[in-house]
C-alpha cells in the first residue's frame, strides 16, 4: 500500500495534495473512515515532504482542513438525521430512547474531552463526530475542540514521517497498538460504569466494609478517610500531592543510579543517541532548536514575571508565594544537582550546549514553568476551555522541549527524564509548602 500511496503523492504535486485532503476528509467521516488509511497517508506525505517532494506545512494544512471539514459533515448528517435513526430504531439492537437523553447530557458535560482524545483513537474518530451531531452539542464548542484535535493529529503523524524517515513504521505499528489497547480500556471502563452506575452494584457491599471498619478501628479509619476528602485542606490534594512528591523524588534517585551504576537506562542513553544521530534532517534540525528554546532560561524567567504580575493583580498573594518558591529556589537546586553529579554531555551535538548535562536545565525548566502555568488554570480558571486548552498544550510544550534536546543530541535520555523527575519533585513541593503554610497561618489567631 506504501508504493501506491507515494505514487499517488508524487505522480502530480498539485493532485497529491488533493488526495491528502480527501484521505483525510474521508477517514473522519461517518462509518467510512473505518475504511480510509488516512493516517498512513499523512505519514507518507510527511516524508516525501523530507525529501524535498512536497512541502510540509501544505501537508498540515491539507491534512487538518480536511480532517475538520470530515469531522463537521459527520456532525451535520448526526444533527439532521441522527434522532430520527434513533427513535426509529428504539427497541431494536438494544437501543433504547433513553439512551439518547444520556448522550446529550454526556456531551454537555465531557464533549469536548471525547471529540479531542477520539481524534487518536482510530475507531472513535469516525464515530465520535456524528455522536456530537446526535447529541446536539453547541457546534462552535465541537469545532474548536475538533480543530484543536485535527490541528495536532495532522502535526504529529505528518512529523512521524518527517522526521523519523524510514523508521516511521514501527512507531506507527507501535500508536496502532496503544489505540486499539486504549479503546479496549475505554470500553471496559464504559462497561464497569454501566454495571456499577445503572445496576448500583456494589455500593451495598461498600456501605458494609465502611461500617465494619468503623466500628473496628473508629479513630485509625476516621483518620484515613480524611486523607481522601476532596474539600479539605489535609483531605484528597494533600494526600495526592504527597505521593506524586514521593514518587517524583524516588523516579529521580532511580533514573541518577541507573546510569551511575551502567544499568538498563544507561545502555538506553547510547540506543537512543545513536537513532536520533541516524535520523537527523536539517529541516528537523532547524525545527528541534526552535522547540528546545521553550525550555530556555529566558522563556522561565519571562513566565515567571508574566505569572507573578497575573496572581499580584488577581490577588492570589499565596499562589504568587508558590510561584517564586517554586522558580527561585528550583534554579538553585538545579545548577547544585548539575554540579553535583557532573555528567559530560553526548558528543557530536548538533547545537553548541554548555554546563553539565544531568538533569537536562531545558527539560527541567519546561516543567516546571509550564506545569505551574497548567496548576494555575486548573486552580483559577472558569471555562472548560482554557481548564483544557493550556493544560494539553503545556503537555506538548514540555515533551517537545525533551523530545528536541535529543534529537539536538545535547542531553542523554536520562538527563531528559531526570529533568522532568526532579522539576515535577519540587514543583509539587513548593505548592505542598505554600498551600500548609496558608492553611496554618489562616488558622492561627
């Protein structure tokens, strides 16, 4: 099928545009993209536009507009004809009119969330638009969530090709794999939601354990039940925030003996070295340097100011007291742990880099700066779309940021990891910190 599909790309520039944008037209339309291998066709595209063939960024353009223009006629044909089909169908293949009142108030409550994330699953992509359309979902809010979704669907299948070349296809067998995984879980999660939502399993047997420890240990099951109260201040966040600090701390010392000790992720480091070097563009290239300035001190130290202005003028002095414990103190800790641990970086790195290299500055600067901007939205913000929006690009931004020092070939894989592992550690202790120290001083006389 590959020949096939870079004969049509090639055969005529202007027409292997077009059917770009009809491959990925047809396979988010209705039913008929489970037969369209849209995916593989924008890979493809993607590197032939290496080679010079086509031009990558009319290969996103072609493969976003045409998968949004599929997406919003699978939503018309659901909105028009879709209740119709239903209530026509109601009592037969166990669908029920019931069944329809539910979807519209799932769509009002998650609809969003499922026309993005069934953007890459494979079988949801041909479905979720034409359910959106049955629901009556408000379409300016299904089309920024569709756009947003298609904009990095085409992004991210058109760079496999891009910039991994050749190797494309074990990561593409590979995302195959994790969707059809996905799906199955989603389906198992749906099916336990049913069993226990509409069946009330298993809350008779949960009132039972509860009242049974309580009488057996009142205090000790008191207690820990507070740890998991979600509007208490020593309640769930605490609780939560405490194993993500554990686990952060504990992934960091792991990642720091592995490859101090030549175990398993050490080896990884020269694997991953020797691919990325093999698979260098100077298309990428120029790219990759772009991305990784995100994780600059300078982006950091402008985040910093932008944020401390924003929470200053909002009035939200403790988030402020986190934000500079978090960005002042977690450079310093970051220049110690590069001098204390003293790693030489890779050879032959395609950018100058300077300083030692374990933990990676840009990795760790990325998550910190955007994972506070991401605990700021989620704290602060109203919208359902900005409560989505700047979280997942914050997301993208950090692994971009990790995935370009390595191709850059200026960090080991460990030294990316190690970056995230430590930022996250005292991102989540700085806001540990601020939020006891609020709790304690509002209570205190």
């Amino acid at each position: 099928m590959e020949q096939e599909i870079t004969a049509l790309l090639t055969g005529h520039t202007q027409l292997g545009y077009l059917v770009l944008f009809l491959g990925a037209f047809l396979e988010t339309s209705a039913f008929v993209g489970l037969l369209v291998p849209g995916e593989t066709l924008i890979v493809v595209a993607g590197l032939l536009a290496s080679q010079g063939i086509l031009r990558i960024e009319y290969v996103l353009l072609c493969a976003a507009i045409g998968a949004v223009c599929g997406d919003s006629v699978s939503y018309v044909i659901g909105a028009v004809y879709g209740e119709r089909l239903l209530t026509k169908a109601s009592g037969r293949f166990f669908i029920k009119k019931s069944y329809l009142s539910e979807a519209k108030s799932f769509y009002t409550r998650h609809g969003g969330k499922a026309v993005f994330f069934g953007r890459f699953v494979g079988w949801l992509r041909a479905v979720v638009p034409l359910l959106a359309g049955i629901s009556h979902m408000r379409y300016p809010r299904f089309l920024f969530f569709d756009v947003y979704g298609c904009a990095l669907w085409a992004l991210l299948f058109s760079m496999l090709g891009f910039v991994l070349g050749s190797g494309w296809r074990t990561i593409l067998a590979a995302m195959h794999r994790l969707g059809l995984e996905g799906a199955i879980v989603i389906g198992l999660l749906v099916l336990a939601w049913y069993l226990l939502h509409k069946r009330r399993l298993g809350r008779h047997a949960v009132s039972r354990f509860d009242a049974a420890l309580s009488a057996q240990f009142p205090s000790s099951w008191r207690f820990l039940k507070a740890r998991f109260e979600a509007g208490s201040a020593y309640g769930l966040s605490l609780t939560f925030s405490l194993i993500v600090l554990a686990l952060a701390i504990a992934g960091f010392g792991q990642i720091a003996d592995q490859w101090r000790e030549h175990e398993y992720l050490y080896h990884l480091d020269h694997t991953v070295h020797a691919y990325m070097a093999a698979h260098a563009a100077a298309g990428a290239t120029s790219l990759a340097a772009w991305v990784s300035r995100l994780g600059s001190a300078y982006v950091l130290l402008a985040m910093a100011v932008g944020l401390a202005v924003y929470l200053v003028r909002k009035q939200e002095l403790w988030m402020a007291f986190k934000l500079s414990h978090a960005f002042l103190f977690g450079e310093a800790f970051l220049y110690l742990a590069k001098f204390f641990f003293e790693r030489g970086r890779p050879a032959g790195a395609l950018i100058e880099a300077s300083a030692m290299s374990f933990p990676s500055g840009h990795a760790f600067n990325a998550m910190l700066a955007f994972g506070f901007l991401t605990y700021v939205v989620i704290t602060l913000a109203k919208g359902e779309i900005a409560r989505f929006f700047v979280p997942s690009v914050s997301v993208l931004v950090i692994l971009g940021v990790g995935l370009s020092r390595l191709y850059l070939g200026t960090h080991w894989f460990t030294d990316v990891i190690g970056g995230y592992a430590a930022a996250l550690a005292w991102l989540t202790l700085s806001i540990v910190v601020g939020s006891l120290l609020q709790n304690v001083l509002a209570r205190s006389p």
